[in-house]
C-alpha cells in the first residue's frame, strides 16, 4: 500500500473522514461532482479519504469504486469497519468480503433483530428494513432498485420507521437502551446499533493509520461525535443554508452547501495544511 513510501510520509500524517449523504454528496441529486476537484486533489497527494456513512457495506464499495477510492470504509454509522485486504501490515481479525476484510461488529444483524422481535411482542409498533422486501425499501428511500437491494445488506444496524404513538418512542429507546443497542436518529429512519458509533469507528482507524491529524466533514447529528473527535471538525451547510450546530472554534463552516461546500473546505484545508 502506499502509506510506507519515505517520500510521501508527510502527507500521510493527515487522514480524511467524510460523511457521504448531504456532505460529499448532493442532498438532492447524490451527485459529488462539485467536489472533483478536491478529490482529485486529495488523490495525486495521496491523502487517504475514508467514507463513513449510514450505509452498508455494499453500498460504500459502490462509491469507494466509483470514486476509485482504495481506503477503508466505516459503513453502518460505525457499526462496522471495512479495510481493504493487505492494506495494513498485520493480519486483521474478521470476515474477507470483496477485497475487504470486514471487523467484527461488536452487536450484529441477528441480535438487534431479536431484540426488536421481542420487543415487537411487548407491543411496539415499528417497520424495520428487516421486514420490508426491495420494493418496499424502495419507496421509502427513494433509492432505485439495484441501490435499495445493496441498503438491505444490513450487518450491523437496523433501520426502522417509528409506527406507534409519539410518547411510545421514548419508551421504545429506553427499552432499545437496557438491552445494550442504541438509536441514531436519522433522516427518516430510527437506526439501532450496538454500541460503536463513527468516532469509535475512527478511534479504530486512526491507531492503525499512525495518529494522523484528522479532518473530518459531516453535515447531521450523527455525524456529531466523529466531528468532535477530528482535529479539524468541517461543518458543511444544508440546503436550508444551516449548519446543524456548533463545533467550537477549531470548526470549519462551509459557505456552500453539501459538495461544493466539501470542495472549499478541502481545497482550504489543503492550502494550509499540506502546501
Ligand atoms: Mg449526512
């Protein structure tokens, strides 16, 4: 892998960490077209740009081969962690998957789909991913359908729509909670997972990179404890023109919006951090 050239070391000391939806991606079109050129940019210094995202495995390999991105993944909020095979030199615990050798989650799929059974028979009402085929995920997403069978390769986290009534959702965390998961509140989708999150995810990866310095993008809650955890937080602004909160005064916030907002703070950072 390249992170051992002498020549490019320096370079290496930094780390990119980026959400996907909203950030790196078009919160309307999932285009990152406006963020080419600090990808580019990221590329020829060989800056190594991790995506970390809601999404499943899969559905990162996808824009990791798109973007002919060869890093590592942090797929599922941070559930789970996929690195590419032989990307460190030490042999890594965990299933090989498509190239990547994926670490055990520390909660799967089949347990958070227990619980929410059992929890289904005390009387709460949700939709779960778990219940829904292709189509059905489909229409609630927007997604198309190739795109929605990758979504439902759930490994490690589980997507639900909140059906009961509104008090009831507070009992339902709690409950969620004394069984050792916890939810993400997402756009639309309550997201149950164990107890990793993106900054324990980056925590992971960051001791393996050698402490880089890290700048991590997000524009959501769930982005928050990643942001906090990077030495350099970028805020990217939504379409209504916010951004979703306060970092502190090492924060980044970006005048445009999702990519291209990515794009300037990258393009920024760069300029002082590197060159
Ligand atoms: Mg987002």
């Amino acid at each position: 892998m390249p992170h051992t050239s002498p020549s490019t070391r320096s370079v290496h000391s930094l780390l990119l960490v980026s959400d996907l939806d909203g950030t790196l991606l078009d919160h309307h079109d999932y285009s990152y077209a406006a963020a080419l050129p600090a990808l580019r940019r990221l590329q020829s210094l060989r800056i190594p740009l991790v995506l970390a995202s809601s999404k499943t495995f899969e559905e990162l390999l996808e824009y990791n081969r798109r973007l002919e991105n060869p890093h590592p993944l942090i797929a599922e909020n941070g559930a789970l962690v996929a690195i590419p095979e032989g990307y460190f030199p030490d042999q890594l615990p965990g299933r090989q998957e498509q190239g990547y050798c994926l670490l055990s989650p520390a909660i799967g799929i089949a347990q958070i789909r227990r619980v929410l059974s059992s929890l289904r028979a005390e009387g709460f009402e949700f939709r779960a991913f778990g219940d829904m085929d292709v189509d059905e995920i489909r229409s609630h997403t927007g997604l198309n359908t190739a795109s929605a069978r990758l979504a439902s390769y759930r490994r490690a986290s589980e997507p639900l729509l909140w059906r009961g009534e509104g008090e009831r959702k507070t009992d339902f965390i709690d409950a969620l909670r004394m069984r050792g998961l916890r939810v993400l509140q997402g756009g639309r989708f309550l997201h149950v997972l164990g107890p990793s999150d993106k900054a324990s995810a980056l925590a992971l990866l960051r001791r393996r990179f050698g402490y880089p310095r890290v700048v991590a993008l997000g524009d959501s809650p769930n982005d928050l404890e990643l942001l906090r955890a990077a030495d350099h937080p970028v805020v990217v602004r939504r379409p209504d023109g916010s951004h979703f909160a306060k970092i502190g005064d090492t924060a980044l916030y970006t005048q445009g919006v999702g990519p291209l907002g990515w794009n300037e703070a990258i393009q920024g950072l760069l300029d002082t951090l590197v060159e």
